[in-house]
C-alpha cells in the first residue's frame, strides 16, 4: 500500500478546453450534416476528456521509493524537501531552475516541492515535482528516509 499516491487530474478549465470541440466539429460539419457534427464533438470531447484524465501522471511513495510519472528513484537517495508557493515556486520554476533538474511541473498547480538527489553518481541536482499536496508528500518522503547514523 503506498504511502502517498497523488493523481494530478487536469484542471477544470482544462475540460473546458476539451469541450469546445464540440462547437469547432460542428462548425466544420455544420454543412454536409448537423447531428453528424454533433455527433463527431461529443466523441471528440469526451476522448479529450478521457485522454487528460487517463494521462495525468501520478506520484507515488511506495515500497521504498518516489515515483513521479514515469520516473522513479530509491527514498534512501533522496536530500532535503523543500515546498514553495507563490512567488518562490515561480522562482524555482523559472529563474532559479536548474537546466539538469528533473522536472514534474503543471501549469495550473501552483505549489511545488524540491527533493535534492543525494547520488554522486546521478547528474540530477533535485526533482521539482508539481503537487497539489505538497506537504503531504515532504512529509511522506522525509518520514519514509531511513533514519540517519549518527556519529
């Protein structure tokens, strides 16, 4: 059973989105047949809907590891967890980024939290991962680290 697990759904103006191709598949069809216009943006809108929501990466603390979407690395090579908002999670996502971090971001989820990556052999300085949850998941990670020896 994971420890945390976070499904980044798509936000609703995301559906939205999707829906006006209900309107656009009519437009286009409107002059051979309407109910096949019709027709053709309820599938297509529905898919749309279907896809951002079958495609949402998922995050997940489980059996002694983090995955985010398709990557994945052990908890006992992870550093220190830092969750910012606003403005500093801007700041990490734009201007403080580093070009060889490894990236989870959405767009429409403000809050992200920066986990360093502790593997000398690994040129990854830290994951920048989009939540939604992001104290959840700083606490799921420093609680599932291995305890540290002290000298």
């Amino acid at each position: 059973m994971p420890e945390f697990r976070e499904r980044l759904h798509p936000s609703p103006w995301l559906h939205l989105v999707a829906l006006l191709a209900l309107p656009a598949s009519m437009l286009v069809l409107a002059p051979v047949s309407l109910p096949a216009g019709v027709a053709t943006g309820v599938i297509l809108s529905g898919g749309l809907i279907v896809l951002l929501w079958a495609l949402a990466p998922v995050i997940e603390i489980a059996d002694g590891a983090l995955r985010a979407g398709r990557a994945r690395i052990p908890i006992h090579l992870l550093g220190s967890v830092e969750v910012t908002r606003g403005e500093e999670a801007r700041q990490a996502r734009g201007l403080s980024l580093d070009a060889r971090a490894w990236l989870l971001l959405r767009g429409d989820v403000d809050p992200v939290v920066r986990i360093e990556v502790t593997d000398a052999d690994d040129p990854t300085p830290y994951w920048l991962i989009s939540s939604r949850r992001p104290e959840e998941l700083a606490l799921a990670i420093t609680s599932a680290a291995p305890a540290q020896e002290h000298p």
